[in-house]
C-alpha cells in the first residue's frame, strides 16, 4: 500500500493579471505544517498521559505486548488495497491519528464525561458502567472516524470506493488500538508490581491474552464499518447528496453500536463476554472478511472489464488488460522486472500498475455517470502516466500474462508460439517463445533498463508504427483528449 498518488498533481499555476495570491493559511505548506505540528503535539502529550499512568516500566513493557499484533495488521490492510495502493502519506497519517490525536480525544473525553456523570449521580460504579457502554463508543469512534472524513474531504482522488475506506478506517483504528493496548498493558503490570502477580495467572496475561490474543480485530472491525460507508458514498454520484451523508453517518452509527456492544459484554460476567464474542464478533469478523475480499475481487474484474478499450485503442498491449486483473501476474510482472532492471524498473512497473488501475475505475465511473467535471483532465494524466513507463512495464506484464493465462492447445502450427492477439503475443513484432525473454529483441540482448532512464523506452522499439517517437497514439475507437465520451 506504500506508493505514490495514483493520480498525478496538477500542476500550480501562476496567479493571471489582477489574480490575488491565495491567503497564506490556503497554502499546502501551511496546511501541512499545521497538521504535523498537531500531531506531534498530540503525540507528545499522550506520551505523557500514558507514562504518568502507567510508570515508566509499565509504559516500556505495554509498548513491547501492544506493538505485537501491529505488523499483523497493516500488513492485512496492505494486502487488501494492493489492487489501488493508497499513498503512503495518506496511511501515515491515519494512523498518526489514531495513535495520537484520536486515542488523546477518548482519554480526555471519556475520562471528563465519566467523573462528571459520578459526581451527578454520587454513583461512581455506575458512571463506570454507562461510561464503558455509551460514551467511550461514541467519543472513540467519533474521533477515529474525523480521520476517514479529512482523507474522504482533503484527498477525494484516493477515496474511490469500499476498500479505500476500509483500509483507512482500519490503520486508523490500528494506530488508536495500538495507544489504548499500550495503556492497558502497562495499568495491567502495575497491578501486579503491587500485588505480586506474575505467570500466566497475572492481571497482565489475561490482559495480554483478551486485547492481543484474541481480539486485536475488535478497534478495527468496528471502524471498518464507518469506512464501509464512507466507501459507498464515494460511489455516489454529485447529485446523490442525501446519499452521500447518510451512508457515512449509517456506518458511524453501526460502529458505535458494535463497539457498545462489545464493551457491555465485560459486565456480563465471563460466559456474556463469550456469549457476545461467539456470537457476533467472530461472525461479524467473517463476514466484514467476505465482503472486502468479494470487493477486492470485484475490483479486479472491474479492471479486466474496462482496460481492453484503451487496448483496442493502441495504449495498452492486448495482453495487459488480463495481467493488470490477476495479483499473481502483477506481483510476477514486478518480480520480473527486478531481476531484468533492479528496484527502478520494479518501482516503474508498480506506479505503472497502479496508474492503470486508477484508469480503470475512473473509466468505470465515467460509464456508468459517476465521472467528475475533471474526467478529460484525469484520463490524460493518467494515460500519459502509463505511456511514459510502457517501456519499462509491458515487457514485464506480458512475460507474467504468458505465465498466469489459461492454457489452450492451438495445435501443432504454432509449435511452442502464441498466435496473433492471444495474451502470448509479444508487443514488438513477431510472437516470442514462450519463456523467451522480451529483452532479447534489444541489441545484444541488453534489457532497456541499462540505457535509458526508468519509464524511458527505446523509440526505435514503439510498438506502433504511426506515432512520432515520444509521442502516444490518438485516435482509433476511444476519443481523443478534450471529448468526454460519457457525456450526456
């Protein structure tokens, strides 16, 4: 999931004649230094609440338990958005808020709400009890979801459906479980520096053993239904506006009702919190995992579907289509070319696998009268984006379509060779053996990646003959820039 943008920046243009420069406080610059700076201070303050709670012991040893199950997780969020990478700075983000802004608002909050519902009712158990169950879910998942809002607000071009609210939702919700563990766990081991437990009948395994073991999903499962709705709302159209609020506020809703839910379960004694949890959250778990797994899949076929018109079209190769759609063949297409050109042309073929993606869904959402005002603008980007590395992609996604397509036997006339148009052709001219290197058409059998700069293909190599060199193809069956083909 750690890349670049899938969609490339406008670039900034000067102010015209009688233009005023935007105010300092509109400046990037600003905005970004304005959000670093908060948190880095909420950051540096939870870090203290932390440590002034726990002890320096206990906040050392919470951070060794609670930083287990964290690699786990991005890791499976990473795996899930591996078919549109979100960019880097968008994952840090989320969870440096949940880590830091997100778990700061829940202490203050929640800690503020419950002294002054005990000292109302002179019940302290009890605004223990509503405090659990009623405001911490809603003050938590509140928090967490401010972060989903900013990228589904701020960064709109990376929040294009289900998986990307599902991933952000879910490092958000990582990073605040990561925090609230950590706490825990050092409270947990002070209790027993105090009563002199240790072993597997301490305060701090069973701790370990309920947040860690088995249930580290739990902050995650809950804020992926908030990022479940924010996902469908970027599938709405402009003119879908009740749509596109209700949709995010539904899936808040449910995500406080989970979490309360799961919270309540601890006063039931210990069969009601085995009761909830086999009962709900391990289905609900499973089917949150079918559902963004169906998606993922989803969007895979949607990139299959949509890519053979710009195939047809001269910008892609007939068999890229097919290779952008199946993980397998990407990941061999990536690994191919590492081995031919190092970590440059590998990095090439993946910003180029993630500009084609990118293409696919906005083409997608063009067809189907969900494109922006912007669609022109963005298609070219990203079409230019992807002719620019095509000499560093093709070769590599042809080899892993010629591994990863279906087997048909075309009889003894082709003997070992794919024939025309089939996923086996090679994109230079004559069909190459299967297994035959594409590289071996360049003089001397050297990769293209030792001569020209990564992205930067031989001209005498364009794989079409009408072009000048450097310049992409027009024309054919899709429209040429300026037309938006879904117009209506």
């Amino acid at each position: 999931m750690a890349s670049s943008s899938p969609y490339p920046p406008y670039p900034a243009a000067a102010p015209g004649p009688g233009q005023r420069h935007p105010h300092w406080w509109r400046r990037p610059a600003v905005r970004y230094a304005a959000l670093v700076t908060l948190l880095a201070l909420s950051g540096l303050v939870i870090l203290a609440l932390v440590r002034e709670q726990t002890g320096t012991r206990g906040f050392l040893v919470g951070l060794g338990l609670a930083v287990l199950p964290v690699p786990l997780l991005l890791a499976a969020f990473r795996w899930l958005g591996r078919v549109e990478p979100a960019p880097w700075r968008n994952l840090l983000f989320a969870f440096a808020w949940g880590a830091c802004a997100a778990a700061l608002i829940a202490i203050v909050a929640n800690s503020f709400a419950t002294r002054w519902i005990a000292t109302t009712t002179a019940d302290p158990a009890g605004a223990d009890t509503l405090g659990a169950t009623v405001i911490a879910p809603v003050v938590e998942e509140s928090a967490k979801a401010a972060a989903v809002l900013l990228l589904f607000l701020f960064r709109r071009r990376d929040f294009t459906g289900i998986l990307d609210g599902v991933v952000v939702a879910g490092v958000t919700a990582t990073g605040f479980a990561f925090t609230e563990n950590v706490l825990y766990l050092g409270n947990a081991f002070g209790a027993d520096q105090l009563t002199g437990g240790s072993g597997i009948a301490s305060v701090t395994a069973a701790t370990f053993f309920v947040r860690i073991v088995i249930s580290p999903f739990a902050h995650p499962l809950f804020t992926v239904l908030t990022g479940i709705g924010f996902g469908a709302a970027a599938l709405a159209t402009d003119r879908q506006r009740v749509r596109r609020v209700l949709l995010p506020l539904a899936g808040l809703l449910l995500a406080m009702g989970m979490h309360a839910l799961w919270n309540g379960s601890a006063t039931l004694g210990q069969f009601g919190f085995l009761a909830v949890y086999g009962a709900f959250m391990v289905p609900a778990f499973g089917l949150l995992t079918w559902l963004v797994v169906w998606t993922r899949q989803r969007e895979l076929r949607t990139v299959r579907t949509e890519l053979p018109a710009y195939a047809v079209a001269g910008w892609l190769s007939p068999a890229e289509p097919f290779a952008l759609g199946s993980m397998r063949a990407r990941r061999l297409a990536r690994r191919y070319a590492r081995e031919h050109g190092g970590k440059p042309a590998a990095r090439a073929v993946a910003r180029y696998e993630a500009y084609a993606t990118s293409l696919a869904f906005l083409r997608h959402r063009g067809r189907t009268g969900k494109a922006g005002a912007d669609f022109v603008t963005r298609e070219r980007q990203l079409l230019l984006e992807l002719w620019h590395r095509r000499g560093a992609a093709r070769p590599a996604l042809d080899h892993a379509a010629r591994l990863t397509a279906p087997r048909v036997p075309y009889g003894a006339a082709w003997a070992g060779q794919a024939p025309p148009g089939a996923y086996g052709q090679a994109p230079y001219g004559q069909p190459a053996l299967h297994g035959q290197s594409p590289y071996a058409q360049f003089p001397q059998g050297q990769s293209p990646y030792g001569q020209f700069p990564p992205g930067q293909p031989p001209h005498a190599q364009l794989p079409y003959g009408q072009p000048q060199p450097g310049q992409p193809p027009h024309g054919g069956p899709y429209p040429p820039f300026g037309e938006n083909p879904y117009r209506r």
